[in-house]
C-alpha cells in the first residue's frame, strides 16, 4: 500500500531531467506522472538553463514535457505549469514578481528560452 509520505522522502540522488518531448507523443506512452521531488528538478532546471515559456508551449510545443531519467513525467495543466515557471522566474529575477497569469501564454513573456531541439 502506498503511503503519501513516500512523495517527499528525498531520493537518493534527485531525478534529472533526461529529454523534452511534445505533449501528445506522451499521451500513449504510459509514462507515470512525476511526484514532488520531480518539481523541486523542475524548478532547479528552469533556474539552472533559464528556460522561459508560457503554459501553452508546455501542452502544444514541440517539447514542452521534460522526461526525467526514472521515466516520470510533469504533464501539468495550464494553471499548474504557469505556476511553477513563475515560482521559479521569481527566484531568477528576484526584484520582479511574477504572477501565474504572465506565463500562461507565450505572448505575455516577451522572450523566450525554449529546451533544446525547439521547431
């Protein structure tokens, strides 16, 4: 029986993100979707590469879902990925604050910094 503590137990080593890929190649792929310490990785890859790209890029670009090396996935929700990129946008860029709705769309942002192999 699986208990909920066990999401934010720390791994023995943090997973890594391995590659990006498109939304709707994952669908099928029966990946499982990443826990706790899957979004602390996030976080630290966005801050580390500086990735910058709204929520709709995460659900219809090219390679918007990271793939971390246990094979877990983030297929986040709009809200969800607009979130976490302005949770980790606020730590980059402290004297700005960043709300959810700024990167929701690709638009608001003004610049982007996109995973490699983007088209």
């Amino acid at each position: 029986m699986s208990n909920h503590i066990d999401e934010y137990e720390e791994p023995e080593s943090p997973p890594r993100i391995v590659r990006w890929q498109r939304w709707t190649d994952l669908e099928a792929s029966g990946l499982k979707m990443g826990k706790h310490w899957h979004r602390v990785s996030l976080l630290l890859e966005i801050e580390d590469k500086g990735y910058r790209f709204g929520s709709d890029w995460h659900m219809f670009g090219t390679n918007g879902v990271p793939v971390f090396d246990d094979g877990r996935v983030l297929q986040l929700d709009e809200l969800m990925w607009s979130e976490y990129m302005a949770e980790a946008w606020n730590l980059i860029d402290k004297p700005r604050h960043y709300g959810r709705k700024y990167f929701m769309y690709n638009q608001n942002i003004g610049y982007l910094v996109l995973p490699p192999g983007a088209t």
